[in-house]
C-alpha cells in the first residue's frame, strides 16, 4: 500500500496526543493490551490524558503519540519509565533453600535493574490502525519517541513482543532481539582504569520476547553464554565513572574491595571457568 499525502492545510505526521483524543487512542491501543493488567494501564493513561493531567510531573512520566492524517488518527504509541526486573528472575529458583544467599543475590539484582531502569524508557503499547499498515507509520512513531526520550537522557527503548512478524519488524528497525526465554542486562562502571561490572537476568514471560533499541553508543550488545550455560541477548550499558567527588582515598579502596569481594562472590556461585569468561568477555575489550 502506497503511502497517502496530506491534504492541503491538513497535518500529517506524528504529534502528542491531546485532551480528548483519549477514546480514540483507547481504540487503536486496545488489540495490543493483552491481560487486564496491561488494559487498566491504557485506560488510566487515557483517562489521565483527558483530565489534562501533565504527566511529566510524575516520578515515570509517560507519553502518548499519535500520528494523524487528514485529522484522523491512524496510530498510537505510549512510552513510559523502564519497568524491568520487577520480581527475582527464575535462575535464582536455585538458591531458595539458602535464604541468606538468595536475600543478597535478589537484592543485587533489584537494585541492578533500578539502576538499568534509570536509563530505559519503555514501549508498553504501539499499533496502526489496520487499513493503515505497511505504510511506514509504525516506525515513524518509534522513531519520534526514541528521538524525545534520547533528548530526555534515556540510553535504551525496550518493549515485549510474542508474535514472529512483529520481531521480525522490529528486528528490521534497529532493536536487539532477546530469545523468548531470558534477557541479561549489565551496567559497566569505571573506576580508575578499570571497568566493573554488575550483571542480572530477566525471566521472560511464556512466549514472550524482549526487544531493546539502543539510543546512544554506550549501549551494545554482547554474547557471554555458551552452549552448555546460556546467557542470551546480553545488553550492556556503559556508565563512566568519576570519582573527583570522592572525598578521601579510602573510599576508592573501599569501592576496590566491594569490587574484589564481588568478584569472588562470582567466582563462587558460577564456578571460576565460567565467572572468568563472562569478566573477561566485557572487561577485557573494554579497558583504554
């Protein structure tokens, strides 16, 4: 299908939604909420709209595009805050019979994603007004919200996808595509001259895939599994660390031992060999 230019002294592009328009985003949204969770979301979020709430006040403001052509809306997209990592990942199952060591690896991994989540903004809903499909409209509202959310400090955009087209659309738009059963996520942080890192990883839901655009160069993708003990669709984000406004030197030899006694920590739980591989597979390349 060919695409449709607008009429003279018609708009056509993509804009913010306005007051009013709630329904009519509800419309085009509602195929893409999947479970009552993700409907009480789109209808609180169009009833805010409606309200004239300014949801950029909010702690995770979210935001509702449109793309209108001859003063019809032909597609949606509403974007908020990062929410990975909300609930321990299924590899730490192995650990509940030692609480004191599942406490501490659980509370590793939620703060690890608070910090991964303080730098991602989220697609929570996209559609096209069916008639309108194939014309490019889709990547035209993900560009948009990349471009605002880029402009507002967000490093990556991530989304869910559980249908084989769709991955293989967004696929074709930049993202990075996880396998549909785990998503790892690590943050490298400089200290000196050296890279620290600290990992997590996020359990899909049953035949869901998490899909990741980064937005600036400092997030890559890497491959630090095997074949035996996979750690698919690694996604890194590099965090350059400036210790001027540490006050003395003992805190720099505080940090080194946290980073050392981490390390050995690893080297526990996953067994030397395969700590080595995954450190040496994003701290080695990654040193100046």
């Amino acid at each position: 299908m060919g695409r449709v230019k607008a009429r003279k002294g018609e708009t056509s592009g993509v804009r913010p939604a306005r007051v009013g328009e709630g329904d009519a985003v509800r419309n085009l949204l509602a195929e893409v909420a999947r479970d009552e969770e993700d409907q009480t979301l789109l209808a609180a979020s169009c009833h805010l709209l409606d309200s004239g709430v300014d949801t950029a006040r909010f702690a995770e403001p979210f935001r509702l595009l449109v793309f209108e052509r001859r003063r019809t809306l032909l597609g949606a997209v509403l974007v908020q805050g990062g929410n990975l990592g909300s609930k321990p990942g299924d590899h730490l199952a192995e650990l509940e019979a030692h609480q004191n060591l599942y406490a501490q690896q659980a509370g590793m991994q939620a703060k690890m994603f608070d910090r991964v989540n303080a730098v991602t903004a989220h697609l929570a809903f996209m559609a096209v007004a069916p008639t309108s499909r194939g014309q490019g409209i889709g990547r035209q509202l993900v560009r948009a919200a990349s471009d605002i959310e880029r402009q507002r400090g967000r490093r990556m955009l991530t989304g869910y996808v559980w249908d084989d087209d769709l991955t293989l659309m967004y696929e074709r738009w930049g993202f990075i595509v996880s396998p549909p059963e785990t998503a790892g996520f690590f943050l490298r942080e400089k200290v000196g001259n050296l890279y620290a890192p600290s990992a997590a990883a996020l359990s899909l839901t049953e035949g869901s895939r998490l899909i990741v655009l980064p937005l600036v160069p400092e997030v890559r993708a890497y491959d630090i599994g095997t074949a035996d003990q996979p750690f698919p669709a690694v996604v890194g984000v590099e965090e350059p660390f400036d210790p001027t406004h540490l006050d003395t030197p003992q805190e720099l030899s505080e940090m080194k031992e946290r980073i050392e006694a981490f390390a050995r920590q690893q080297m526990t739980l996953y067994g030397p060999e395969r700590a080595r591989a995954m450190f040496d597979a994003f701290l080695g390349q990654s040193r100046n």
